[in-house]
C-alpha cells in the first residue's frame, strides 16, 4: 500500500513540488471513479434506502456526500505538494479540514444569492453545502492545503498551469456554474416539487461537476497531442 502512495506521489509531483504531467488514462479513472462514486450514491438511495432527490433531499444529500467525499479526499491526496515534506496522512487531514471549511464558504454563498435561511432550510443547506465543498474546495485543501498562491492562481484569477490543476479548477467552476444554472427554476411559477431548495440546485452542481471532469479529461489529452507533435 506505500509502495502504491508513493507511485501515485511521483506521477504527480517531483521532490520539488513541480507539477508533473499525469498521464490521460489516470485522468480517466480519476474521473471514473469520482463519477461512479456518485451513480454508486443514488444507486444505494434508490434501491437500499428507497428515497430520491426530489422526494426527500436531506437524506439523499448526505448519502452522496457521504459516499463521494472519502473518494475525493483519499484521490487527490496522492497529488498533494512537497510529498517529501507532507504526507499523505496529513494530506488526507487537510481534505478532512477542507470539508467543513468548504461548506460554510458555499452555505454563506448561497444565502447571499438567496437560498431560504431557518431551521426549516437548515438541515438541507447544510447537506448542500457539504457536497458542494467535495465538489469545489476538499479537492485544493488536498493538494495545495494553505497555499494561499496556488488557491488565487485557480478560484480568482483562474489560471490553471497543469494537469493537475485543470483536474481541481474545472469540475469546481463547473459545480458552481452548473449550480447557478440550475437555481434558475426555482423562482417560476410552475409549482413543481423539484423547484424546492435544494434540489434543482443539486442537479445542477452535480451536472455541472461532470461537465467540468469531461472537460478536464479532453483538455489533459489535448495537451498531451500538442506535446506529441
């Protein structure tokens, strides 16, 4: 199993923490894994505990964050900087402290674009927010853990350099993106059950989210072809 984390350190990282490139194929099970984990999610809501999204979001919610976060956080650690200098324990730590510091960030986001505050919403944000910190900030937490330079360098001024960062930035904007999208129903006077917080708004992150890890796969074997040629 060591020998394993440290083969997955040196295809990511040199003793430097130089980003090195990562090969197409890894980029594609990353992004496997990530999306089976959550088809594994709402297989298990549907089939183990018989609920859904649209009837009973809260349980739902957890179930997939639940079931994704443990996968993100034990992939990207294996990516993290400085390996010689952070472990893949401690980087673990960090994806684990990333979570609830990701949550409050997004929940605090969200309410200032209007999501429904109260005890009534409280459970659902909260849930919410999880799987949107999985999504957006436990994947950076891992990797870059404090480096304030690389967290500027992907969220504000997004410039991803390598094939690492565009597996972090994109499926995180796409999760934002795709989570604005999707709030968009909510408003209009259709009356459907789907229009509740958070639900479309769920769709649409998680949409979002695996729109950016195609995106992600596509740009990493771009690049490769032009290294080629």
């Amino acid at each position: 199993m060591e020998k394993a984390k440290e083969k997955l350190s040196k295809m990511s990282t040199s003793s430097a923490g130089t980003v090195l490139p990562i090969s197409s194929l890894y980029t594609f099970f990353l992004h496997t894994v990530c999306s089976l984990g959550l088809a594994l999610a709402f297989w298990v809501a549907h089939n183990v505990y018989s609920i859904n999204l649209v009837d009973i979001p809260n349980q739902t919610l957890r179930l997939i964050w639940v079931t994704e976060a443990p996968i993100v956080i034990l992939l990207f650690s294996g990516f993290r900087q400085h390996p010689n200098q952070c472990s893949y324990m401690k980087a673990v730590g960090r994806g684990l402290l990333g979570l609830p510091a990701g949550a409050i960030i997004n929940a605090l986001g969200a309410i200032a674009l209007g999501a429904p505050v109260g005890i009534r919403h409280f459970s659902k944000t909260a849930n919410w927010s999880i799987l949107m910190s999985v999504f957006t900030i436990v994947p950076a937490a891992c990797v870059f853990g404090s480096s304030w330079t690389d967290w500027q360098r992907l969220f504000a001024h997004t410039k991803p350099k390598g094939p690492i960062d565009f597996l972090i930035c994109l499926p995180a904007h796409g999760a934002v993106i795709g989570a604005w999208f999707g709030a968009w129903p909510m408003p209009l006077d259709w009356e459907r059950p789907w229009q509740e917080w958070p639900i479309c708004v769920s769709f649409g992150a998680m949409a979002g989210y695996l729109v950016g890890m195609v995106a992600s796969f596509v740009i990493s074997v771009f690049q490769k072809h032009l290294k080629k040629e």
